[in-house]
C-alpha cells in the first residue's frame, strides 16, 4: 500500500558534477520528462560524476525538495545496497524520460 504511494519514473542524467560544498555528494541535472530537476546525492565513494552522464535511473518524483549542503535536491535516485557495495537502478533499454515505474 504505500508503495503505491511513490511517484517513480525514468530519469535521464544530463549533468553530474560533485557537490561544492561536500566530499560525499554528486549534484546532478536530470530530465524527467516533463522537467529536468535537480538531485543531490550521496553517491560520489562509488561512481565517479562523468561516468554517469547519459544513464537512465528510477527517480522518486514525489519527494519534498530538501536542501543538502545548501543545494535544493527535488528527487531521489534509486540505488541498491550489498554490503559495502552500491549500484544504482537503470533501465536495460534506452526507455523515454517521465515513463512511470510500476
């Protein structure tokens, strides 16, 4: 049931840069379709910025805009955990910005 709650949809990375103010957090411009919204994120120990540039993730559309280190974050990226280890979600096919993750 809540689940049913998350707006999630497939994002397309235009830009990642690492955050200027913090030594953990990438600072990405992503489009979602019907925008491109921008998303901090605590990822920067397992990719570097320029090799996600041009990759489909899952976004969590529907999330109250935080500020992270002085950086409004409207969205989150998915990512899975295994132990010391993280990967983020994609898509196997090149799917269009805004299509909705069910």
């Amino acid at each position: 049931e809540d689940f049913t709650k998350l707006d999630l949809v497939v994002g397309k990375i235009l830009e990642a840069n690492d955050h200027p103010n913090a030594d953990k957090l990438l600072v990405f411009k992503v489009d979602i379709g019907s925008e491109t919204r921008t998303i901090v994120s605590g990822i920067k120990k397992w990719y570097k910025a320029e090799d996600l540039v041009g990759k489909n993730v899952i976004v969590v559309k529907n999330l109250a805009p935080r500020k992270m280190r002085g950086i409004e974050s409207q969205g989150m990226l998915l990512a899975a955990d295994f132990g010391d280890d993280l990967t983020m979600v994609s898509t196997l096919a090149d799917i269009k910005p805004g299509s909705k993750v069910s």
